[in-house]
C-alpha cells in the first residue's frame, strides 16, 4: 500500500507549501474513482498535471497506466523518483507550459488505424494555476482523449454548467464546445491533507473526435467573452460595445443563425455561438 501524504512528507523530511497550494489527496475511494475514469484500458498514457507525493500516480500505475507525471516542485520530483523510480517517466515543467503535440506523437495511441495519436490527462490541480492549465488543455484539445481533473467545485460546477445557468460561462462554453463535459463526482475538504477551505469536485472531459467548427478560433472566443462580459445587456448590445463587427454586420449575423438579438448571451447552447460566429463570415483584416 503506499504511505499516506503525512507518512511520505515525514519519511522526506518536507511540508506542504502553502504558496504552492499543496494540498494532498488521500482518501483511497476518491483516488481509486479518478484512476479508474482516467485509465479504463490497460497500457493507455496518461499525462499526470501535478503528481505530487504520487498517490494518484500509483492508482494509475496499478491499473496499467503508462504514466507521465509532471511536476514542477523540485521537491515533489524528489519524492516521485525515489518512491515510483523507473516506473514512471518524470517531467519537471510547468504543466500550463507542456508540449502537447510532441506528447501525443511519441506516447499517445490512435483510436483507429491511422488516426491521430491522443493522450489521457489526469492531475489535481491547484486552484490558483486552474485557469492557465485549462486554457493550455483547450489548445491541445485535437491531442487529447479524456480529461479528468480535480478542481475547486465551484470552478467544476462552472465548465459542466449548461446554457442558461448562473454558473454558466467563457471557460464552460470554450470547453463543451470541444468536450463532453460532466461532474463525476463531489470530494469533501477532508479527503485531502492538509484539507483545504474549500469544497472540490470530480471533473471528466470527454474531447470530441471533431469540435463545432467555427471560421475563426480567436474570433470565436472574443464573441464569446463579450456576450458573457456584460450579463445584463442584450447580446445585441453586448456585442455592438465590444465592437466585435459593424453593428448592421452583428444584425445580420444574428438574423442568419437564427438568434434573437434580444436574448442574453448566456442563453445561447455552444452550437447556437458556433453558428453566430460562422455568420459573421471570414474574419476581416486588421
């Protein structure tokens, strides 16, 4: 069985960095349910964002996993190779900063014959890094298979929110529109040592083989941002102040994808705004 977090940091001679926002899943339930949503079939790669002391990496490692633990803390590293060794393969890098598509081409597995190669993703991720790693997980989206993440609950709740919920948002629409999104389940503070202040939750990303195809990527997440950016106004006007097209260009847009300029951006489901953008016809220069 392996050490528990408070077993590991004292055999180290080491503490949880609060600065880092350390905080150690140890509840064996919770650790064998990510395990099991990341690796269903044995030999597959995962990618593990933030491995830590190595608990989920062992829960992986169990099930057949080729594990490639990323971990930026010197410290963490140390602990990873002294306790997993040659087992795993060990990245030292910052997890917001990795080279997907090199990742994917030397580990990742096609899911057809002669498909493109893709990846697993697991980690928990420390709270205050979670938006930079889920933005870099958005660009490598074509490189991965599944994603399955522990995140401050709130933050989970708000990428798995459906249109037209107050949690629903930018992150939630940019991820849905190349995922399958869904809460696996909650995981209380007291899983965790140290236990944070907060609650977490289970998030699995199922990435599709194709996302809703848009003219322009950039262009799309700037529509998107804008007509979250101001929830009270009407998309229509949401739209025209963010000067995302000539107003008459916006109009017309709107008209052709069949949505109601008097509707709030957040009503809109992730194939309504794919449609909107590719309404809008070929980006302009400049």
């Amino acid at each position: 069985m392996y050490p528990s977090p408070r077993a590991l940091l004292q055999r180290h001679d080491l503490h949880a960095k609060k600065s880092w926002g350390q905080n150690f899943l140890a509840d064996p339930a919770v650790l064998e349910d990510i395990a099991a949503l990341s690796a269903p079939a044995e030999g597959e790669a995962v990618v593990e964002l933030g491995a830590g002391l190595g608990h989920l990496t062992a829960r992986l490692l169990g099930r057949g996993a080729r594990v490639v633990a990323v971990e930026r803390d010197r410290d963490m590293a140390r602990v990873l190779r002294a306790e997993l060794g040659e087992r795993i393969t060990l990245l030292e890098a910052d997890a917001a900063r990795l080279d997907w598509a090199d990742l994917a081409r030397r580990l990742g597995t096609p899911d057809e014959p002669g498909g493109p190669r893709r990846l697993a993703v697991a980690g928990n991720l420390p709270y205050h890094l979670s938006s930079p790693i889920l933005f870099s997980l958005l660009e490598a989206a074509p490189c991965l298979r599944r994603a399955v993440l522990l995140l401050q609950r709130e933050v989970a709740e708000r990428l798995a929110a459906v249109p037209g919920a107050r949690e629903a948002g930018l992150l939630s629409v940019l991820l849905q529109r190349v995922a399958e999104v869904e809460l696996a389940r909650r995981v209380p503070a007291g899983a965790f040592w140290p236990p944070p202040r907060v609650e977490s939750a289970v998030l699995r990303a199922r990435f599709r083989a194709a996302a809703e195809p848009v003219l322009d990527e950039a262009r799309f997440g700037r529509l998107v941002k804008a007509g979250f950016g101001q929830r009270r106004k009407t998309l229509r006007n949401a739209l025209e102040a963010a000067r995302i097209a000539p107003p008459s260009r916006l109009l017309g847009a709107m008209a052709a994808a069949g949505i109601d300029p008097g509707r709030r951006g957040e009503t809109l489901s992730v194939a309504e705004w794919a449609a909107l953008e590719r309404a809008l016809g070929p980006a302009q220069p400049g």
